[in-house]
C-alpha cells in the first residue's frame, strides 16, 4: 500500500437555493453530498489519518462538524444539510481558514486543505472569497474546487485553485463529479521528495499561526469557573513555571504580567514563558518568537516587545574583559542582495539590528566579510557603520 500524507480537509459545501436545481439527479445539493461521501470513504479506505470537517454556507457560514475521522458524525452532518438564502461564499473560506489555524497550532499538524463544492455563484457581500484565498496561500493552505452547473467568465473557483495552488474539476455531470471526487481521495499519495510538511518548519509561517495569549480580563466566566474547578481557587492566577503570582523578572503581580494558553487555560507569567521558549533547543520557533504550551503543546506567540526587551537586558549585562590597544579597524564593504537568492538558512535568520525576518521586497545588504544581512534602513543605524556581528568597518558602494 502506497504511503499517505494525512490531511485536515474542510468540506466547504454551498446551500444557497441555486443548489436546488434539478440539473442533477436528484438536485445539486444531495448529488454533492454523495460525492462527499464517496470521498470520505475512499480516503479513509487508504489513509485513516486524514480527518474532515463540514462548513456550509447560505446566507451565513456554518460549522456543521468540527474536524473529525468519524463518518457517521460526518455523514449525518452532510445528511441534515438544507437549501436556503444566498451564498456568502466569502465568509465561508474565512470560517473554513479559521478552522484550520486552530489545527495547524497543534502539535504534528496535519496538511490542511479546503474543498470548496459549489455552481461558483456569490452574494457580494463584505468578504471577497480572492482576498480570503490569497489569505489561504499565505498560510500555505490549498483550495480545491467541484465547479457544478454552466461556466462563467469570472470563474471565481478556478481563480482560487490556481492562486492556491489546488485541484479544480469542472462537473458537468453526476458521474463527472463523482469521478472527481475518487481523484481527490488518492491525491495524498507521498512522492520521493515532494517535502509536503516542510511549510510547518518556516518561521514566517510560524509567527502567522501562532495564538496569541489570553491575559487575565480576557477570560469569560465559563472558562474561569472551569479553571476554579480544575486547579482551586488559591492558584488559578499563579505561573504554572515559577508558581507565583509575582512576576521574578518584572515583580508585578499576575493581573498585569500573567496570560493563559488559549487552548488549556494554563497561566504563566509571559516573561517566564518567554524565558522558558529560549531555554529550548527549536532554533526555528526562537526564529519565529512562538513556543509551544508546555502543559499542552499549543502554539503561541511570544509578544515581540517581551522578547525585545530580554534581549536588550541580556545585551546591557557588563562583560568584563581584559583591557587591550585597540586594533587597527579592517574595512570591508556590504552588497545588496535579492531575496528570492538568499539560501533557506539565510531566509529567515533575523537583522541584527531590528531582530525582524526578512521579506520579498525589501532592500537587502550582506557584509562581504562575514555574510551578516541587514535592511538597508537598519544598516544606516550601525554604530561607525561598523558589523554588528564582525566588527568590521563597513562601506556601501
């Protein structure tokens, strides 16, 4: 048996009324549904590790099922779908996006997909389902499209797919539909090289997914209750690292320095976490300034202004050195550097002077006596223009 890539596919299925018509047997929505189904159980007849979820959208979107490797939960959801309304199509890849995220944060992440099945029609509304799928191709997600019913010139689908990189089938018919459903469920089959979860190892992509944490005042009540029951009145507001409620590195209390993990709710002073992110060994997530929940395993995002400001207090420690005759300085010179030439290593190391990645478009410089890269607009910030890394007397031609 062939290897599998195991993915998480939002099954992003359109309800609105022009789904009802009878051009397929017995009508858009039900010959969907079995194409669904036929996927669901091919998929898994090759690969149990996949897992689905079910958006359906009218006039609003709607989580019909979390993700799952159920298929009666699945089946039953598709089974109970209703023609209604329009399509708020746009809405639904930002809901099906959504979905995702909260999956890629947890810890061996599965490839996520989302399979949009649909005529292509869309109300206008305030989300334009472009700027939802460009959005979905900066989080490396693929959309893949069933176009049912007569083309269109603006092919909303297949602009989608393309940008994302996804699979678009055009079904004229019950059987063409079902057929592109069977190519879907085989699709995950691993190639020698193809490197499909190489995505997760990328800072930048890091940096975006990672969830921000909860300070004490986000909390709701339900969640504060369940956090009474579960740790005690006494030490729900402690840091689960220092158990404390005083901040060691700020000495504030944990009203103003304390946060919780999204997912378990577990309070840690930030700075502690922060601390505690930099002891660990992932070179990539220090990179991309996120941990993952040491109870948990949740991704978070450290906030950048704590990371600063341990690097700052770490930089003004006095190191004590032997006093020597100042060399005499070498000069070098820096040259400018196109981003798309840069190795992956080099990709995502961070400016010395901003400690912030580097992106497609912006102006790039290397000290040709080290290979340090700058922003141009940081290098003009160099104390006497001098490597921050080797010390060098640097020139720009």
């Amino acid at each position: 048996m062939s290897e599998r890539h195991p993915e998480n596919i939002v099954i992003c299925i359109d309800t609105s009324r022009s789904m009802y018509r009878a051009d397929y047997k017995p009508n858009r929505l039900r010959s969907s549904v079995e194409a669904v189904k036929k996927l669901v159980n091919e998929r898994f007849a090759g690969d149990n590790s996949s897992a689905f979820a079910v958006v359906n959208f009218s006039d609003n979107p709607k989580k019909s099922v979390d993700f799952t490797a159920d298929t009666s939960l699945i089946f039953e959801a598709l089974d109970s779908l209703e023609v209604s309304g329009k399509s708020a199509m746009g809405e639904a890849i930002g809901l099906s996006i959504k979905l995702i995220i909260s999956e890629l944060r947890k810890i061996e992440a599965k490839i996520p997909r989302i399979l949009v099945i649909s005529d292509g029609n869309f109300t206008n509304t305030s989300v334009d389902p472009l700027k939802m799928a460009r959005l979905a191709q900066g989080l490396n997600i693929k959309i893949d499209a069933f176009r049912l019913g007569e083309l269109s010139p603006l092919n909303t689908l297949k602009r989608m797919s393309d940008l994302t990189g996804g699979n678009y089938y055009y079904n004229n018919d019950d059987q063409s539909l079902l057929q592109a459903a069977h190519d879907l469920a085989i699709s995950n089959i691993k190639t020698y090289g193809d490197g499909a979860a190489a995505f997760i190892e990328n800072p930048a992509f890091l940096r975006k997914i990672a969830a921000n944490l909860l300070r004490v005042q986000d909390l709701t009540k339900d969640q504060e209750q369940r956090l009474l029951q579960i740790r005690g009145l006494a030490d729900y507001k402690k840091c689960s690292i220092c158990f404390s409620d005083e901040n060691p590195y700020t000495k504030s209390s944990f009203y103003v320095s304390g946060r919780y993990c999204p997912n378990c709710q577990t309070p840690y002073h930030v700075h502690c976490l922060s601390s505690w992110a930099n002891s660990q060994k992932e070179k990539i997530m220090k990179q991309a300034g996120t941990v993952r929940c040491p109870h948990c395993f949740y991704l978070l995002k450290i906030p950048a202004e704590v990371s600063q400001v341990q690097k700052l207090t770490s930089l003004a420690k006095p190191i004590i050195k032997e006093k020597k005759e100042p060399a005499i300085p070498e000069i070098s010179h820096v040259e400018k550097i196109d981003f798309r030439a840069l190795n992956s290593d080099a990709m995502f190391n961070s400016c010395p002077v901003c400690h912030y990645i580097f992106e497609e478009g912006q102006n790039i410089l290397q000290c040709q006596n080290c290979e340090t890269l700058y922003h141009e607009k940081c290098f003009k910030d160099l104390h006497e223009s001098r490597c921050k890394s080797c010390g060098v007397k640097l020139h720009q031609f």
